[in-house]
C-alpha cells in the first residue's frame, strides 16, 4: 500500500534523524521485525525518547510517550516504523491516541506487506495528521533484512570477506590478512546467523562470536555433508543468543550416525538438510537451507566461508550484498587464492555484477559494500 504525504520540513528531517539514532541500539536485537525509534517533540523540545529494545519489550512509542507523560498533549511524534495497529489487542496506534498527540510523522511503512499502511489510516481516523516518508530510504535499509523477510518468509543474505589491496585471500602458503576485529564484530552482531563452511572449521577453528557491549552472538551455521566438525570445535563452545544452540551443523542423510552423536553431545544441534547434484559428493541445497532457516525465522545470514562454500551461494543467485574488506598489503603470488572459488565467469557481461557501491575507510584499510540482484 502507498500512502501520499505532504513533504517534510527540514526539522522533521532533523528530529527523524534522531530517532533513528535511537534506533540503532536495538540493532541485532529486534529481529525479524526492524528496528524502531521514537521522539516526541513540544514547542520545538525534545520532551520523550523511546526505542524498540526487542523480545517482549515496549515498542518504541510508548516507551517515548511514556517519558513525555502529559507534555505528549498537543506534541509531535517522530517514529521511524509505522506505528502497530490491531483491532483485537492494545496496539502503538491506541496508546498514540490517548496521549493525545496532535500529528505523527514516520519514516517508512510496517515491513510487513499484510500490515503496511493500516496504522497510516487508523490514526488518521483518529483525527491525527499524519506525515510519511521522512528519512524513508536510510530506514528502509538500515532494516532491510526485515524487509526482506517479512515479504518472502526467506533470510537476507550478505557475503563478508577479506582480501588484499591485490585481491588475495591468503599468501600462497595459507597466511590470510585480517579485516578489524571491530568491523568483523558489528557485521556478527547485525545478523542472526553466520555461515561457514566446514574446512573454514577445520582449518581455523574460528569463534564466531562478538565483543560490542550489548552485542549478542549470532548463531553459527556449519555447512558440513559429512559432518567432519571436530568436536573441539571452538565454535561449539560459543554461547548462543537467547535460546539459540551453540551451533547448528548442517549435515546430509550421508553423514555417519556416530558423528552425529559426538556433535550433538558437544552441544550441537545438527540439521539434516536436502543436498544437490551427485549425492556421493553430499553437497548440502543451499537454496533450500535457506527457507529451512527462514522456517526458524532466522531473517538474515552472514557468510563467511571459503571459497567454495562463496562460489555455490554466489552461483545459485542467492548473495543480496557484499561486504569486502580490502587490507592494505600486496600479497603477490600466482598460486595465492581469491575470494571466490570454482571455475569463474568465461565473460566478463556473464559476471554477476554489484551495484549501489559504498565504500569507506576501516582500520588501516577500505570496508567495500554493494548489492547483488534486485534487492
């Protein structure tokens, strides 16, 4: 649904940039549904400031009307999401209604296609005018993964990898340059899970966890047909998010009964999952893992597999963005690795090509960004 406004001042503008401020501390903890911050506004004051903190938590507007108390009378409301509107429960638009605020102003419309633009209209109903679009684009991608999911019931996929300023993943003899531990922690901590692939287990043994205060640890998704994780495993000690496992193994009907065991033991909750093309090579189907994990309502996914686990996603169409850290050194060598595996594109119109590039500095090196596809 598309809902016509008349075009914001540059004061809106302003307090809208304030409430999306806020509501980058839900960031990693509000998932599926986006993230949302709020700011009430009287004679030009900043009278109440809410977010959405996630969970069974107060959404944003009543946590920032709540702060306003009476002073909300006459005021104006910033909200990034359209506020919630139920007729079978207490919902954001009747809290909105009795606190008698005069008009509203939202960033961007409920991700949610069966919901997008009811709350518009019920407050208008009310007798609130009301003003949409404000700082729409920045929102709309701050939460893109919500947006994504709650449209296709499918995660956002984003792929991460380092290379160097010659596009090497690793020297020749398997030394890889590092991208910033603070980069690497704020990418885990905006995504709900991360996917490797087992030889990144077995080589690196990572942990896949975060360092940001407030930060949870995403979930760590183990691509392994064969299920060859060792059971020492670091990631296997991670502690999840909420309820989460440790680690999900995603394994084939191929894999050995007593590995399965030992992994589940370690603490492993382990996915058998459909797998493609010669089954003795037990390949598991990323596509359709992907709506398996949706099912779980895991709504964004960041990759950071090898070469070849990069290559499969890439050659199945299923990367919505990149991120590529670029590290300053030329690490040379003939034999030195890419950060894409498998035979490669034969012409470079046959490539898959990026799109909306950003690019700015991180660390002594370049954080890369850009889009695959549609999204």
């Amino acid at each position: 649904m598309s809902t016509v406004s008349t075009p914001a001042g540059t004061t809106d503008t302003a307090f809208m940039r304030r409430a999306i401020e806020l509501s980058e501390f839900g960031r990693g903890w509000t998932s599926p549904g986006p993230m949302a911050g709020a700011v009430v506004v009287k004679d030009g004051e900043v009278v109440g400031e809410g977010f959405y903190q996630g969970g069974g938590s107060p959404h944003a507007e009543p946590c920032a009307l709540g702060a306003a108390a009476e002073r909300a009378q006459g005021a104006t409301l910033y909200v990034t999401i359209e506020p919630c509107f139920s007729r079978t429960r207490e919902s954001c638009i009747s809290r909105i209604a009795e606190s008698g605020v005069a008009r509203v102003v939202i960033g961007a419309e409920d991700p949610n296609p069966v919901a997008a633009g009811k709350g518009v209209a019920a407050l208008r109903e009310r007798g609130v005018e009301v003003h949409v679009g404000v700082e729409e684009q920045v929102i709309r991608r701050g939460n893109e993964a919500s947006y994504k999911f709650l449209a296709t019931r499918r995660p956002f996929v984003a792929l991460f990898g380092t290379m160097s300023f010659d596009g090497r993943v690793a020297t020749s003899i398997g030394e890889k340059p590092e991208a910033p531990r603070s980069a690497v922690d704020l990418l885990r901590a905006s995504h709900d899970a991360v996917l490797v692939g087992v030889s990144t287990v077995v080589q690196d043994d990572p942990e896949i966890t975060t360092h940001l205060e407030r930060a949870r640890n995403p979930l760590c998704i183990v691509v392994d047909g064969m299920a060859r994780t060792p059971v020492s495993a670091r990631i296997l000690g991670n502690k999840g998010a909420g309820a989460r496992p440790q680690a999900l193994v995603v394994t084939t009907r191929f894999a050995p009964d007593d590995k399965l065991r030992e992994l589940k033991a370690a603490g492993a909750e382990v996915l058998v999952a459909p797998e493609e093309g010669d089954p003795l090579a037990a390949n598991i189907d990323l596509n359709r893992l992907l709506t398996l994990l949706g099912k779980r309502e895991v709504a964004s996914v960041l990759i950071e597999g090898g070469g070849t686990l990069s290559d499969a996603a890439l050659a199945a169409g299923l990367i919505d963005k990149i991120y590529l850290y670029v590290h300053p050194a030329i690490l040379g060598g003939a034999s030195a690795p890419g950060l894409v595996g498998g035979l490669g594109a034969s012409f470079v119109e046959e490539a898959p090509a990026v799109s909306r590039l950003g690019c700015r500095p991180c660390g002594e090196g370049l954080l890369l960004e850009g889009y695959l596809g549609a999204t």
